[in-house]
C-alpha cells in the first residue's frame, strides 16, 4: 500500500466488516 489513501480505505472495510460480523 503506497498510497495514505489505500490505507485508511483497507482500515474502514476491515472495521465495517467487523460491524458486519457483531450485527448479524
């Protein structure tokens, strides 16, 4: 991940997954 961008990106699907995991 070279891009700043790329990273928060990869960091906010991780957390909405983890959201995703807890609500269902």
């Amino acid at each position: 991940l070279s891009m700043p961008l790329d990273g928060a990106a990869v960091a906010l699907s991780v957390l909405r997954l983890r959201e995703a995991r807890q609500a269902s």
